[in-house]
C-alpha cells in the first residue's frame, strides 16, 4: 500500500474525532460462571471511558487503536438479536472504510471470540484469540506484549477479576504501551442479565491518571470486593444466616483495610441481633479513631437499631 493510500486511511477514520486510544487489552467470558469482562490500560486520558463495554447475559467488547466507539454500542446491540461474536465483528468490518486502522475485539454469550488488528495499526501491534478469550495491542514496546498475556490469562487461577488483572500485569511487565501508562479500567458483569444493570454490572472501575494505573485499579478491586461481601453480609443478616454473616463481614473488613465502614456496619448488625457488648466493643474500637461514627449511630433510625434505651445510653457515652 502506498503512503498516500496509509495516509488516507488514517485521515478518513479519524474524521469526527476518533480518539486515538492505543493500547493492550483483554476480553474474556469466565466458562463456571458466566461472567463478561473487559480490561485495559493504556497511556491515555480515561481509556475506560472508550474502550470496555459489557452487557449481562450478551457479551463485551473492546474497541482501540483509531478506535470507533460505535464497535461497542453496535457489537453489543447485534450480540443482544442472536448474531455471534465472529458475524458480529465481520458485519460492522464490512461498513467502516477505516477497518485498517481499528483493533477491536468481542465475545458472546456462548463464549465465541473474534477479533481484528488492521494493517495499518502501529506496531508493535496484534492479537491472539484463546479458548473464550481475546488479548490485543497496538503502540506497544515489544511484539511479547500479547502473547504474555495470553499466556498469563491461561495460567491465572481464581476469580475472572483476578486473571483479567494477570494478563494485564503481564503486558506491563513486557513493556506495554511504548509511551508509557496513564490509565486504567475493569468492567466485569454477570453472565444471565436481569434488565437491571446495576445489579448485573460486577466490577466498573477506573483510573483515568495515574503515575501507576494498574496498582491503583487493584486497590480499587479490592474496595469493590469489601462492598460485595458486606452485601452478601447483609443479605445473611435478613435470612438469620449468622455464621455466614459473620464470615462475610470478616472478608468485607479485610479487603477495606484501614477504613472503618465496613467494620461499623458489622457492629449495627450485632446491636440489631441483640449482641450489645460486640456491638458496643467495635463501637469503641472506632472511636478511637473518628468519633463522627458514633454521632451517625444516634442519628440512626430507630428501625436500624434495638428500641434498647440502655444501649443508646451505653453508645451515647462512647462520646465522653
């Protein structure tokens, strides 16, 4: 291809403004649960904010390089009315005259994967498709980006958070994205979707600037696991699972570290069971540190706490 034709291609797909989000990238459905996710960093501005898209019970994709938004909206919308992964992508391919410039990748919600680097992505640049996975980069240091991820995604155990956040520390470590890191996001969500994407929608996360993007999307991960297991704590709670509550409160409080809130709600929870001296000793276990938490107790609504007068007493004096 001439460098006018090159030249042309590029001029013709950034018309509009398409932003150019170069960078590596992981999508990937978790064959035990279901789940959809997408991961990325890059040195751009807020890339969560173009490249990750996911629905519950559809499927996710990611658009980069010269990348067109509309790969996401679109991939999803065809994904939803039954058509594959692999006819998706060959479908929205054959309309876009600037194909050779996007990378973009997707899976459905029966695991097929397809992918495309155009030829005229910047190198080093490609993608490898794997077993309900695909890893792609462009504008990277070395060609030993994506094959490290792949390679580490296949090798990762536990949840897909955790092995989305693999392949991503892989890249990194081969040098990534030759301009260096900046941003980072992971958007994970459930496998059957209920039409309410706020519960269906796992991880959402961001760090659109950061000196280190993909510690800072970690410590990030961790904080969205205390909430989730301080949920699963509640909804314990409500069915009289208390070895269970308890257990999932310990989790939530691990994965917070130092911040008080989810060790505060297990103590209301023990006050509300009638387990008053726990309750009270976590109470003033916080308020040696911040005693705007036991104000927020007596601020409470009577139906969050035992109607006990003596206990709000017994709280009441934490503040002297």
């Amino acid at each position: 291809m001439k460098a006018s034709d090159r030249e042309d291609i590029w001029r013709r797909a950034r018309a509009g403004g398409a932003p150019l989000v170069h960078t590596y990238s992981i999508v990937a459905r978790d064959p035990a649960t279901g789940q959809f996710g997408v991961a990325v960093q890059s040195h751009y501005f807020a890339v969560g904010t173009v490249v990750t898209w996911a629905e519950a019970g559809v499927g996710a994709v990611a658009t980069q390089s010269v990348a067109d938004p509309a790969y996401g909206k679109l991939g999803l919308d065809m994904m939803r009315a039954g058509k594959s992964a692999p006819n998706t992508l060959a479908g929205l391919l054959a309309s876009d005259s600037g194909k050779e410039v996007r990378q973009v990748a997707m899976i459905d919600n029966q695991g097929r994967v397809a992918a495309h680097t155009g030829s005229n992505t910047i190198p080093a640049a490609g993608h490898i498709i794997g077993d309900g996975f695909s890893v792609q980069a462009n504008m990277m240091l070395k060609n030993s980006v994506w094959p490290a991820m792949a390679e580490a995604y296949r090798a990762a155990k536990g949840e897909l958070v955790d092995r989305l956040l693999a392949a991503l520390d892989a890249a990194e470590a081969e040098g990534g994205d030759i301009r260096g890191r900046q941003s980072a996001a992971i958007l994970i969500v459930e496998g059957i979707g209920t039409g309410r994407p706020w519960n269906d929608t796992i991880f959402d996360l961001r760090v659109d600037d950061a000196p280190e993007p993909l510690i800072e999307i970690r410590r990030l991960v961790s904080i969205r696991r205390a909430y989730i297991h301080e949920r699963l704590a509640d909804a314990a709670f409500d069915s009289s699972d208390l070895d269970t509550m308890e257990r999932e409160y310990a989790a939530a409080e691990r994965f917070i570290g130092a911040n008080p809130e989810m060790r505060y709600w297990h103590a209301i929870a023990l006050l509300r069971l009638g387990k008053s001296d726990e309750g009270i000793a976590i109470l003033r276990e916080i308020a040696a540190r911040d005693r705007n938490w036991i104000e927020l107790t007596l601020r409470l609504p009577a139906m969050m706490l035992l109607p006990d007068l003596s206990i709000t007493e017994r709280i009441r004096k934490l503040l002297e």
